[in-house]
C-alpha cells in the first residue's frame, strides 16, 4: 500500500483509544509510530516531516489542525475516514496506542526529550527539522515498544539523579568550614558552577550520541583543600575529575590497566571537555 497521510494516521489515532487523546500526546505518538514503522518496514508510515520542539518531536500541519483544542481531548467525528490505512497499518496504530497512551503526556514529553533525534536537533526557538534518516537509525536501536520505554525510563532515571546533584552543588558553597573533623575549605560558587555546566554537558553529549547509552555511575562530594571532585564509572573507562578553588582542574583517566593524568586551567577544561570524556558517553 502507498504511503498514508499524517492526517489519516492521527484520525485513527483519536477515533481509537478509550481515555481521550490530548495534542501533546497525540503528537508525540506520531512520532513513535513514524520511528518505530520506518525500523520495522524501511519505509515511512506517513509523508510528513517532525520538528524538534521545546515540547518534543512535532509535524508542523498537525500542530495547525488541532490547535484550537488547546490542552483538552482532541476530537474527529466518528464516522470521518482514514482511507489511506489498512487493516495491517491499523493494528500496528493499536499496538503503538496500548503501549505509549498509558503513560500521560508529560512522560511522553520527557521520553521524547531523551532520545538523540531531539536532544541533536533542538535549538531554542529554532524548530529544527529533525531528519527522517536520524529517526530511522535510532529507532532500528530497539527490538520492540517495551525495549524503547525501558530505555527511556534508565535515562530519566539518569536526569533526576543529575538533577538532585546541580541542587546539591548549588547548596556547597554554604557548607562552611567545619564539615569534616579538623577544618576545611567549602568549595566557591564559581567551582560549583562549573560542575553543573560539566554534569549538563555531559548529559547532554551522553543522549545526543548514544540511542542506548551506557549509564555510568556518578559520584562526587566537596574536597577537603576547597572544591569539588566528580569521578564517572564506566565498564571499561574511570574518569576522576577535581575541581579546586584556585580554577584548576585535575583529570585522572583509568582506562585498560593504563592510568593518565592531566592538570589543566578551568578555562582549558571547558575547551577540551569532549577529550575527557571520550569513550565514558
């Protein structure tokens, strides 16, 4: 059968759950059902393209349909058709329904948020086209619906604790003098923010280059002679990064039995971050 229009596809879409469909939510299962129809058949569901969005993954003409209906349920009349679908595209429509309807529009967003087709290609203000190509790729990433939202859901996990550690770096300069026994200097304000734009970066490079990424394991805490030490475990690669007060930067990399170091300026740090971090996302 020849490729279906976007509008027939998101027709079917509202006329056929049972709990209501928001625009949000409607747009976001566009976008599944597009990646996860290329990966399985090497072909578009639909002949339309997706933007990346503040809000995630959106079709420009969808967006101009139904936004009048705001943040409510979007409605078609029942008896409107969908000719462009066949029976085989309409079930597969009903297995995309089931497993990602569920689970509300703000976790569609976040999902959406975590997948590299939107975090490459989002500029602020911008609405990007995302390449019909990228969707492909990462989406051949995943045997199945629950593969992809298990993923997603490891990496939103990765987010809150990414999360929780800014605020906690927010509050260390605070910490005065006496958190350990025998004195010791909190970490400045400008070390602290330099660790958040560092977890941020991170983040960011983590999920806009891997479908599946290796999550590693973070730890960090205050440095006794004043800043801040974040260390990154990976299978095979252990990055130690110290962050001190007088704007240096210590890296240890361990990496194969091999160990190196490097001491840098903080503004040196920033320019070759990605050095670093090779091979850890």
């Amino acid at each position: 059968m020849a490729v279906s229009t976007i509008d027939d596809v998101a027709t079917y879409l509202i006329q056929n759950n049972e709990i209501g469909i928001t625009h949000r939510e409607l747009q976001k299962i566009l976008y599944y059902s597009q990646g996860f129809y290329l990966a399985e058949y090497d072909e578009p569901l639909f002949d339309a393209e997706f933007d990346a969005w503040q809000f995630g993954p959106v079709n420009n003409s969808i967006w101009g349909r139904f936004r009048e209906f705001g943040y409510n349920n979007l409605y078609v009349s029942p008896g409107a058709e969908t000719k462009t679908l066949d029976n085989a595209k309409k079930a597969f429509l009903s297995a995309i329904l089931a497993t990602f309807l569920v689970l509300g529009q703000s976790k569609l967003i976040d999902m959406s948020h975590t997948d590299y087709t939107w975090e490459s290609n989002y500029i602020a203000g911008i609405n990007k086209r995302i390449p019909q190509e990228q969707i492909k790729e990462f989406f051949n990433n995943f045997d199945s619906h629950q593969e992809y939202v298990q993923s997603a859901e490891a990496k939103l996990g990765f987010l809150t604790l990414i999360s929780a550690r800014q605020e906690y770096l927010t509050n260390l300069p605070s910490l005065g003098e006496n958190w350990i026994s025998g004195g010791a200097e909190a970490p400045a304000k400008e070390i602290c923010e330099a660790c958040i734009k560092f977890l941020r970066y991170f983040t960011k490079n983590l999920f806009s280059t891997h479908a599946v990424p290796t999550i590693p394991k973070l730890v960090m805490g205050p440095i006794p002679s004043g800043g801040v030490g974040i260390e990154l475990h990976s299978e095979n690669k252990n990055v130690y990064v110290s962050f001190y007060n007088d704007k240096q930067v210590d890296v240890s990399v361990e990496e194969n039995d091999s160990f190196t170091e490097h001491e840098v300026s903080l503004e040196q740090f920033g320019e070759e971050i990605s050095l670093f971090l090779e091979g850890v996302v």
